[in-house]
C-alpha cells in the first residue's frame, strides 16, 4: 500500500512540473515590448516575477533579455472536496525570472 501512495505522489508531482514548465514557455511574451508590458502580461498569468537587471540605467530604458521558469509551489492531498481517496496535485504559486539588459 505505501509503495502505490508514494508512486502515486511521485506520478502527480512530476506531471505537475511538466505542466508548469509548458505553461511558463506559453506564458512568455513574444515580440518586442517595454519591460512594463512584459512584467504586467507574467503577473496577470498568475506568476510572482523577479526581475534581474544588468548595467546602471533606469528600467525604462532597459530591454527584456531573458525570461526564464523559476520555482513552482504546489501541495499533494486527499482533501480536495470530491476527491474521495485520490490524490491531487494543487498549484499554490509560480515564480519566472525576467531578465533586463540596460
């Protein structure tokens, strides 16, 4: 019994993770945009944005370089109404790095 709990919670993990990565290479803007609109579109999808800038001027004038998955939180219980004995694997948070050259 232990051993299909702990399959089970390893299965559910990992699928979450591959979801949150394809939801963070979707959630990437794609053409040209202020660093604005780049950080507005991230955190209206949800995610906490960490916002790394290389060189010394403001980030008006600076240009989105990277944008890249960082850490994603999520819990695995039984205690979901309706889940009976199943398990299920809740996003709680997600964090992406934008990166700004200046």
């Amino acid at each position: 019994m232990n051993k299909f709990i702990i399959t089970a919670v390893t299965a559910s993990v990992l699928s979450a993770a591959g979801l949150t990565l394809t939801a963070t290479a979707v959630a990437v803007p794609t053409g040209p945009s202020t660093v604005d609109q780049t950080v507005n579109q991230l955190k209206s999808g949800g995610y906490t944005v960490i916002v790394n800038k290389v060189g010394a001027a403001i980030a008006d004038q600076c240009t989105v370089a990277a944008v890249r998955p960082g850490q994603t939180y999520s819990r695995t219980d039984s205690g979901t109404p309706g889940a009976h004995d199943d398990l299920h694997t809740t996003v709680t948070g997600k964090t992406v790095f934008v990166d700004l050259a200046c």
